[in-house]
C-alpha cells in the first residue's frame, strides 16, 4: 500500500515538474520530428519501400530520442541532491524507480502519439484502422524502453562519461525490443495487415522480466 | 521551533567503516550521542564529516559495522529517520515551496501534511513565498526551506552538514535560535561545522574526525574552543 501510495505522490512530482519546465517532452517530440522529416526525403512516401522500412524507423527514432530522455531522468535529481531526500522519505526505493518508468512511458507515449499524424503524413500510410492495436504495440514497445532505461539512467548517472555510458548501455539492451516492435508495426501496417501477437506477447514478457529484475536489485542501483 | 511529539532518540555508531574503492573514508568510528545532545564534528577538508553524516543519514551504507539510534520508538517510523540538511537544499526547485514540503511530508506519512508544511513556512518566515517556485529563491530562503523540509516528519535526530553555509549574519543567527529551539525540545543535533561561530556555541560536545578517525571527543569548554579552532584537544 505505501509502494503505491508512495509511487502516486512521486508520479503527481514528476508530472508536475515536466509539465512546468517541458523540457523532456520538447526535446524528444522535436527529435523524433526531425528524424521523421529526414528520412522521408530519402524513402518514397507511400510504396512498398516505404512500408517496408518507415516503420524501423520509427522506432529507431523513438530509441535515441528516448535515450536523451533518460540522460536527464536521474541527472535532475543530482543538481540539488534530490535522490538523497527521496531516499530518505520513502519507505520502499522501488516506488522512486515505478514513478520514473510510469512518467517516462507517458511522457513517451504522449510525444509518439503527437508524431504519429506527421509520420502517417510523410510516409503516407494510412493508420486510421489500426490505430488501437497500434497504441498497443506503442504501449508495450515504450514500456520496455522505459523500464530498462530508467534502470540505466540510473546507473550511468553516477558515473564519469554518463553521457557516452547510456547510449552504451541502452542500446543493445533494447536491440530485441527494437527490432521485435518495427517487425509487429511493419506487419499491422501493410497493405494486408496482420496482428503479430506473439511479438507484442514478446514484448510484454520483456517488460515483465526487466521489471522483476528492477523490482529486485534497483535499491543497489540508488546506492552511493 | 515545533515541539516534538516523540520521544528523544540517540545515535551509536559500532565500528564504522566505508570505503570507496581502496579509499577509507571512514575507518574503525564508534562513540554515542546521548538523546538531546548537541553535537559539533569538525575536522579539516575531507577528514570524513559528510561521510559520517551521511552514514547517519542512512543515505550511505557502511562497507562495515553497525549504526543503531537507542531509544528509537518502532512504533513511528519516522523517529528512526534522521532530519538531514546537507551543503545542497534536496528540495526540487521547479515546485513551490509549500509543494516540496507537501511532497516530503505525504512521503513519509505525515499527519495532516498541509497543516504541517503552512506551521514550518510560517516557522522558517517563508509564509508569504509559499507560492513561490524555489528556483528563485536567494541562497538564505534556500537553506531555510531545506530545514524545513529536514522538519517536516518531526524527526528526533537532526543532522547538519555546515548548516552556515551561504549564510549572512541574520541568518546565522535565525538557525542559531532555531537549532536551540529544536534541541531544546528534546531534538539530538549533530552538526559539522568549520570555525566558531553562534552555531557552534550551542554545541555542548566536539568530537573531532582527521583521516576517517576519531582523533578527539570532548566535552569541556576549553578543549571544545580547541577542536572548533583545529587546534589540538
């Protein structure tokens, strides 16, 4: 009950304090955007190609403008030593932990909720028909990322060269759940769509297993 | 200062040691703080004072021995969570200050803790800024919000990582008469400070740390006067 109750109130923190300074969500929705527009010039927008390949790319997009979103998960709590009075106020350092994924998960599926017009613009693909189980596929894939890159954040916020050691870190860390995702998306969005339940039941036991592992070991994580 | 509602607690460190790598910060540290006393730790640069407080703060586990706080009621929680305030505030500057106090009061249980955080703004004299977000605050207010959000949970044992920092007279002497009040009211107080000063006139023992050792502990005046000035005990 104080784990839940706990994670609510840090959840309602670290709301607050994205919404007021929006700096997370600026920068991955205009990264992502940027990304998006890039490639665009270089794929053919609605052809098989474009189907074919628009989705890894959106996810791939969504992975380094995700891994930018990490650098400042932990690092804001350094600046004022914030993470020492949180360790000290709460009961269970796991809440610390569940708050940060749930935010960064909403904080991730807002700005890919807000790119997912612009990408259905610039590759022309239509996503009106599938859209809830694509929300789904969003769901689970950004869940994954969130799980294991607020556990790395955490990791690498301690650390001398944190900026290199994330990217590092995170990266191959999530080459399944990167490459699992564009395969699920790239067959919900072709011309003959096909729900790859498998791949989503893939990803939700990865976000099970990182989460379990996090739930276990990330009080050493937040040691000095 | 808001009288305590819970009884005075103690601190015993059992040989403490830690250690960052090769590094003893810490070696062999075993005395007791007595419930109610006021406690100096001085030492040079380095000599391990944070560390120490840090280890009594329970934010940094030692690598080896036991920190236990006799008298600690099992029954409250929060009597066995020490109040730390350290160089930096720990409070979030992108909230207001009544939101941070809010945010550390509903965290540990706090009864009522809107009551609570209006009594400690009203306390530390930032009632009319309680609105304001803590990123413009001046260095002064800082240090205040940050006592009162050490406060907050009522703690028995208060723990201060030279507390005068940044501070200019006036506000020396507020926390002066602040941390007296909150002594009195049965608070232990231990504090690391550099030099003599208001503050450290309150403290009514010195123990004094070089390398991670405890190279003195003394409660007579003379030798207190010694300590605080890096003279020998």
């Amino acid at each position: 009950m104080s784990l839940l109750s706990n994670t609510a109130i840090l959840l309602d923190k670290e709301l607050r304090t994205e919404f007021r300074s929006r700096e997370l969500l600026t920068t991955t929705a205009v990264f992502i955007l940027i990304v998006l527009v890039l490639f665009s010039f270089a794929i053919n927008p609605g052809t098989e190609e474009a189907r074919q390949f628009a989705p890894g790319l959106l996810w791939l997009a969504i992975l380094f403008a995700s891994s930018l979103m990490f650098q400042s998960c932990f690092l804001r709590e350094q600046t004022n030593d914030t993470l020492s009075s949180l360790r000290l106020a709460v009961s269970d350092p796991f809440a610390i932990f569940l708050a940060k994924l749930i935010a960064n998960t909403l904080f991730l599926l807002l700005t890919e909720l807000m790119m997912l017009p612009f990408f259905a613009i610039f590759y022309n693909i239509p996503l009106w028909s599938k859209l809830p189980v694509l929300i789904l596929v969003l769901f689970v894939g950004s869940l994954g990322i969130s799980i294991a890159g607020t556990a790395i954040s955490a990791i690498s916020a301690q650390a001398r060269m944190r900026e290199l050691l994330l990217p590092l870190l995170l990266l191959p860390l999530l080459t399944p759940v990167l490459v699992v995702s564009s395969l699920v998306t790239a067959s919900l969005l072709d011309r003959e769509p096909i729900v790859q339940w498998k791949g989503i039941g893939f990803l939700a036991v990865f976000d099970l297993i990182f989460l379990t592992a996090l739930w276990l070991f990330g009080e050493y994580l937040l040691e000095e | 200062m808001t009288a305590l509602r819970i009884p005075p607690t103690g601190l015993r460190f059992e040989n403490i040691d830690k250690r960052y790598g090769g590094l003893f910060a810490l070696r062999r540290i075993s005395f007791e703080i007595a419930p109610g006393e006021c406690v100096v730790l001085a030492g040079r640069n380095g000599s391990g004072k944070t560390t120490l407080l840090r280890v009594a703060a329970q934010i940094v586990k030692p690598t080896a021995g036991k920190l236990s706080f006799p008298g600690a009621d099992a029954a409250l929680p929060a009597n066995g969570r020490p109040g730390y305030v350290a160089h930096t505030t720990m409070v979030y500057d992108e909230l207001t200050a009544e939101e941070n106090l809010l945010l550390f009061g509903k965290l540990q249980n706090v009864e009522n803790p809107a009551a609570r955080a209006e009594e400690l703004l009203r306390e530390v004299g930032l009632m009319e800024r309680r609105d304001s977000l803590v990123r413009t605050f001046s260095r002064g207010m800082r240090q205040r919000i940050a006592i009162a959000r050490a406060l907050i949970h009522r703690p028995s044992v208060l723990l201060f990582d030279e507390p005068a920092t940044g501070l200019d007279p006036p506000g020396i002497t507020w926390l002066a008469n602040s941390l007296r009040e909150v002594n009195r009211a049965g608070c232990t107080v231990v504090m690391s400070l550099h030099g003599e000063s208001e503050i450290s006139a309150l403290a009514t023992r010195a123990v004094q740390l070089d390398a991670g050792r405890v190279i003195a502990d003394t409660q007579s005046g003379a030798s207190l006067h010694s300590i605080l000035t890096f003279g020998s005990a």
